[in-house]
C-alpha cells in the first residue's frame, strides 16, 4: 500500500470514501474494503455513518493501528467547547480510542478560525486525534498542491487577495490538485528563482494566477498550446532558453482544469519583465461543489 508522509504522519494513498454510503450497506463496504487491502477509511460526522464504518473496521478482523482512520467535525460545532464534544462523540460512534487524522469539514465564518484552530489543537493533545487538519478550505487545496515543489531553489510566494466575500469552499478535487500542480511543476521547472501564486475570489469568480521569471513562452508556442507535443525538461545549461514545449502533462492539466469549469489562459509577462503566466478562472458556481453549505449549520 503506497503512503503518502505529511507532518509525521503516514497515510495510504488510496482510501474509501463513505460519504454516500449509510446503514448496513456502510458497514459492509467498509469490512469488504479493508479485506481486500483498502487502509484508509474516510468518515465524517455529517455523513451520519460513524457508527456503521466503525462496525465495518471491527468486522474485518485487521488490527486497529493497520487502518488508518479519518472523521471531521462540521461547521456548526467549532466553537471550542463545542468542537471538544463533537470529536468525542465521534470516537463514541466509532467506539475508537483515537483517530487517525480529525479535520474541520467546511470553513465557518462566524467563528473565528483560530479559535477554532486553537481547540482542534487541544483535542490532539488530549489525545483524541493523533493529527489534525481542514478540508474543503480554498488556502489548504493551493497549499496542498504547492507543497510538492517547494524543495527545488525556486521560492514558491502564495498571495491571496481576502475579499469581503466569503472564501469559496471546494471539495478536495483530485483533478483541481493534479491541474495546479502540474502547471506549478512546470513554472517551477522553468523559473530562474521564483514563483508566484496569486490567488484572489468574489462572488462571481475564482481565479488562480502562476507565473515565473524564466524565459516565457515561445510566441510560435503560445499559438499552439492546445495541443498535446512533448516536451522535456531543461537542463542546467538550458536554464535561460526559452521553453521548447509545454509538454503533454500541461496539455493533460489543462484539460482537466476545463472539466471542472476552469478557464486556462498562458500568456508572457510584459517587458521589461520576463516569465510565463497562466490564468485559472472558475465561475464560483462551478468552483464551489454542491456539497458546500449554503451556510454553517446550525
């Protein structure tokens, strides 16, 4: 089973979702699942299936510390006490000691998020959850797809513009996050010494801006983007040339990001500055999933 290592911990790559799963049948998914190799379940209060996927676990027989157990406490509840109550209830319903992973499911903006940040910290230390996180946040899905490229000498800067609007809420998409960071990977591959990820939303719009200050983009190339040539990456005395070719994984990116609504734009930065940019624009209708609450609940 591949993991992936954030923060201390080790999870598997490949997990099951319950979300639409209830009753009996939740139970049953989970114990086939993890029989035949899954190590990742994924539940939440909200789905109202914790006790169920917590039958499922203890029906498959493996040891408590082979699976790796993730619940998230909803919007509603993150008052801090509040927030205590609700992670404890859900070890009740998944009658576990502990979790794996505890996340804040959708951000809530009538409560302060570092309230809330600092009592999703004491119920680590209490020992409810061995690791903490969010889910559904706009800042953690840039980060998430940023992270992988910050080790190459190239400063990656994230900048968000905070509008009065709320943050858009966006399930973790696994085509948003490969899109992102294949485009990252290929500024990051060209740039000379820094990225820049721009970031700003209001009520209509949400829009990711990349940009490098390596060599551009061949005028010739720009005419051509949509089209899937191959590339390879530069060398060390190519460092200063101008890009050969997007190559096929921006070509697979930037269909991808177009299945989820996004606009894809490449264009250079103008003179006297150099460097590529691309522009991701979402209508925010399309962004947002149909699982984003209109509100917090209360």
């Amino acid at each position: 089973m591949q993991v992936v290592t954030a923060h201390g911990a080790r999870i598997p790559l490949i997990g099951l979702g319950t979300w639409a799963l209830r009753g009996r049948v939740c139970a049953r998914m989970v114990e086939q699942a993890i029989r035949l190799g899954y190590r990742h379940i994924d539940t939440a209060e909200m789905y109202d299936n914790e006790r169920e996927a917590g039958e499922g676990l203890r029906a498959a027989g493996v040891k408590r510390d082979e699976v790796f157990v993730t619940t998230k406490v909803w919007p509603s509840h993150f008052a801090p006490r509040e927030l205590e109550r609700a992670a404890k209830d859900s070890l009740t319903r998944l009658r576990l000691s502990e979790v794996d992973l505890l996340l804040l499911h959708w951000p809530n903006p009538r409560i302060p998020l570092s309230e809330t940040l600092g009592a999703l910290c004491k119920v680590k230390q209490a020992g409810v959850a061995r690791h903490i996180g969010v889910s559904n946040f706009t800042v953690a899905l840039i980060e998430e797809a940023v992270a992988p490229h910050r080790d190459f000498d190239v400063a990656i800067k994230v900048r968000l513009a905070v509008a009065a609007t709320r943050e858009p809420v966006v399930a973790r998409n696994p085509a948003i996050l490969y899109g992102v960071g294949n485009i990252l990977e290929n500024a990051v591959d060209f740039a000379r010494t820094t990225v820049e990820v721009n970031a700003w939303w209001n009520a209509d719009t949400v829009e990711i801006i990349i940009s490098d200050d390596g060599p551009g983009i061949a005028p010739d190339m720009l005419k051509r983007i949509g089209e899937p040539y191959l590339s390879r990456r530069r060398s060390a005395d190519e460092a200063h040339r101008e890009r050969a070719g997007l190559g096929l994984g921006v070509f697979i990116a930037r269909t991808l990001l177009e299945r989820t609504g996004a606009k894809v734009s490449f264009s250079n930065r103008t003179f006297p500055d150099h460097g590529a940019v691309v522009q991701i624009a979402w209508p925010r209708a399309r962004f947002e999933t149909d699982e984003s609450p209109a509100g917090p609940a209360d």
